[in-house]
C-alpha cells in the first residue's frame, strides 16, 4: 500500500512539472494603487487596466515593510524582515548566518531547469550585492542590467524631459527585457522567469514631457482631504521625508503640522500622475511584445508594487510609514490557464511575501521545501472569496530622541535602531505598537511601547485614500487594543500567522 502511495505521489509531481509555465515578474517602485483598476480614474493607465482585466486583481495587498530594500529582501525570498534581518539599506540576506544558503525566487525557478534573467530594479542596488548573481542563468549571455536613475536638472522633484534629450533608465529597461523575451521565444523548449523593476514613480518624478497631456492643469488637480496627521497618533508614527534641502524646488518649511504650499501640492499630485502614466506606457510594450511571440497563453504575469505611497495626506510625501497608505500594494496577476480568475476581484487579505509560493504553485512546480513564510494564493484563483488569512504584517524602523522628526534608519546599524514600529491589518482594523529595540538580541522589546495606534476600516472600500485612519481611537477601545495585541505579539513571534 506504502510502495503504491508513493509511485502515485511521484506520478503526480512528474504531471505537475512535466509542462511547466512561464513567468514575466513586473514591479513598480513606490506605486500606490491609484490606478485604474483601483477605482482611481484621473491616473492614465490603459496597459495596467487592460491587464486587470485579464486578471486576478487582489485589492487588499500589502508589504512587509514600507521601504524599496528590505520589502524586496523581503518578497524575494519569501521570508519575512525579521527573519531577513534586512531593515535598511546597509544589510541584505546573503550574509552568512542569516540567508547564505536560501533559494531565492528566482533561483528556485533557475534550480528547476529555468531560463532565469532580471532586469531594472528587481532587488535594491547592492542588496545582495550584484542583484544575487545565484538568482540568475546565463549571466554571460544576458548579465543582469542595472536600474541607473538619474536626478532633475537642477535638482528639481520633478521634470518633464523631451524624452530624445535624456537617457531613461526605464527605456533602457525595457528594451533589456524585450530582447530576452526574444530569447525566450527562440528558446520554448525552455521556460523563463524573466523580471524587470521600473523605478518610476520613484522621486524625482521625472518622465518624458508628452505624459503631461494626459492631465490638467495644475490648479484643477485635486488635493488630498485631510492635511494633517490623524487625530491623537503618537508623533513617532509621523515620517518628514520631504523637508528642505531634499530638492531646491522644495525650499518651504515642512513639519507635522505644517503642510507645503497648495499649489506645490497639486504640482507634485499631477507629476506622480505623470509618472506612473510614462510606467504604463512601458508594461505596455512588454505585454504587446509577449503577445505577439505567442508567448501570453502559456506565462504568468505578476504584478506589484513594491510599497505604497502618500501623496499629502496625513502631511505625508513618501512611503516610510505604517499607515494604510504606506503599506497597501497593487498587484494583479494574469493566468491564462484559469479562466476563472479572469477579470476577477478578491478582498482577501493577501502580503507581498506570498507571491514566491504562489507563481512557484501556478507555474506548476512542487512546492519549496524551505521555510517560507509566506502562503500560496493559488485557490483564489478558483475561488475569490476563499479565506486565506486573517492579517497582514508590516513594520518599519525609527532613529533618533525627538518623537515629532524621527529618522528612518536607512543608513543606521540594524543594532543601533531607536525604535520597531509593528503593524496588523485585520479585515476591520489597523493596529500599530512602537516599541524599543533590542539592539544586541535585534529583536522587539515589547514591554517597552512608546506609541499605539487603532484605525477603523469598517465599509473601506480601497478606492478612497482620504476617508480612513484619520482618528487614532485606540484610548477609546482599550479592551480592543488588548485582544488586537495578544493577536499582533504573537503574529510577529511566529506562534500563530
């Protein structure tokens, strides 16, 4: 009985690989999801919302740190920043004693015969070093093709450029991914895992000047409703990342209760708007260039950003916090091969660190054996309103004595960290400790808080950005405050996710 068990489980894991899929992996720098597909008309999108609609689109995504480098430590190796040990731009998870020996996401596609090439801002430049060279094949055929952004002229937050007198680095992007897709279509005896990471909407929002047409002019662009910070939040939870000296268009006073100008505001709302316009424009040329190799029917699409962003509200201009807004995620993935996930919507509540098990379970390779923490999607794509899980986690770092202008640790020892802020979002609520850091044990001291927070998302759609956690009402729920504790503690102690 034991013997004939075990030929059907390998007659069953020879079926799954024996026609595997391919994968084209797309991630957006800094990409909220005002977009289309998100209910969020004003922005210019035709590729994005196209590719929606041939979609699963998850409208409840979230990263695991609201930071390029450790969220894509973070997703890439399916583990979690805790266990990553990746909380700034200084660490990785190559070192020895923490991830040496990992298989990569990219590297397990590699390990099972793929054709594995990335391309732009996949990992954050140098973290690990080299983009994880063990991610990819064929490195002295196509080596991997960095992202090299570069500023303004003049050194301006943003610039619309006549796009034949400067060189984009996204351009340049897409034409890497566009040749090894030829590749790949010359090669269909091998599948691919082929990765490119676009930069834009990162700051400076630069972009080629005929995007701006697709938007009004800058006094008929809306601003955000609530310009100040919530109602009773803890000051730590507060990010200044757009003060002076930054950009020397942006010379104006800037704390947290004193917003910019509106006119710079509604500038900086249309330039972001533009950016991620001049992105779409690119997918666009990837997504038509698949199809017509006669590639689309047989490759996954993944798409995502890789945090969230503000763009004024809560007197907020960055990513860097652990607010709703600083964490949320677009991300959309097409399968061909499961109709029923056409066009389809899901409010599951779904993170960036399950990507790596579910394009691993939807390619139709068995499944890692390592410790990944994050869980496949795959039902969903048969059943939109299964349950998954019951919260997403973030968390982001803080340095620094004044409470009001916290640092964010980007380039700061991860022993040396002030402060871990560690949030939850449940199907109803937001909760949100900071706490002191342990910097020789690197790890939480939860009987040391210096700030909570408790937001309702009771009726949160996802398609309103301003009509949510703008009231901090976690001293007018306490006995909530302790049930969502004892559930966050032991999330982030790993005894119950």
């Amino acid at each position: 009985m034991a013997l004939r068990f075990g030929l059907l489980l390998i007659l069953v894991m020879n079926t799954a690989c024996a026609n595997p899929k391919n994968v084209l992996f797309i991630v957006i720098d800094d990409l909220r999801p005002d977009l289309g597909a998100y209910g969020h008309d004003q922005v210019y999108t035709p590729n994005v919302n196209k590719l929606a609609k041939q979609s699963l689109v998850f409208e409840r995504a979230y990263c695991q740190f609201s930071f390029c480098a450790p969220s894509r430590n973070s997703f890439m190796t399916g583990r979690r920043p805790d266990t990553t040990k990746a909380w700034n731009f200084i660490d990785h998870f190559r070192e020895q004693g923490i991830g040496a020996n990992w298989t990569s996401m990219p590297q397990y596609f590699k390990k099972h015969g793929y054709f594995t090439s990335g391309v732009g801002k996949l990992y954050h430049p140098n973290l690990p070093p080299n983009y994880d060279p063990p991610s990819w094949s064929d490195l002295d055929l196509f080596p991997y093709v960095s992202d090299s952004p570069k500023s303004c002229p003049n050194g301006t937050s943003w610039c619309a450029i006549d796009r034949n007198s400067f060189d984009f680095s996204d351009i340049n992007s897409t034409e890497e991914i566009l040749k090894r897709l030829d590749y790949a279509a010359k090669h269909r005896d091998r599948p691919f895992f082929l990765g490119v990471g676009y930069h834009k909407p990162h700051l400076p929002f630069r972009f080629p000047d005929e995007f701006l047409k697709h938007y009004p002019a800058v006094s008929q662009i809306d601003l955000a409703t609530h310009l100040l910070p919530p109602r009773g939040m803890p000051p730590i939870a507060w990010n200044d990342c757009l003060g002076p000296g930054r950009y020397t268009d942006l010379h104006y006073p800037h704390t947290i209760d004193q917003p910019f100008p509106v006119d710079v505001q509604k500038t900086l709302r249309r330039a972001y708007y533009s950016a991620i316009s001049y992105t779409d424009s690119l997918i666009g040329r990837v997504l038509d260039e698949l199809e017509r190799l006669g590639l689309a029917n047989d490759t996954v699409v993944s798409f995502n950003a890789d945090h969230g962003w503000q763009l004024g509200e809560h007197n907020e201009w960055c990513k860097m916090t652990n607010f709703e807004l600083g964490t949320r995620v677009p991300m959309m993935i097409r399968v061909p091969w499961k109709p029923e996930s056409t066009g389809m919507r899901t409010s599951a509540l779904v993170e960036l660190v399950d990507l790596y098990p579910t394009l691993v379970e939807l390619s139709g390779l068995p499944p890692s054996t390592e410790n990944l923490e994050g869980k496949s999607l795959a039902a969903l794509f048969t059943n939109q309103s299964q349950h998954v899980k019951n919260m997403s986690l973030s968390q982001f770092t803080k340095c620094g004595t004044n409470m009001s202008k916290m640092g964010t640790c980007l380039r700061t020892s991860r022993g040396k960290f002030d402060y871990m802020g560690y949030t939850m979002r449940t199907d109803r609520y937001r909760y949100t400790e900071w706490v002191e850091w342990d910097g020789e044990k690197l790890e939480p001291n939860w009987d040391k808080r210096v700030g909570v927070e408790l937001y309702d998302h009771a009726r949160d759609m996802g398609d309103d950005f301003n009509e949510f956690e703008n009231e901090n009402i976690a001293e007018k729920e306490t006995e909530l405050v302790e049930e969502l504790r004892e559930q966050l503690h032991a999330a982030f102690k790993k005894t119950d996710r």
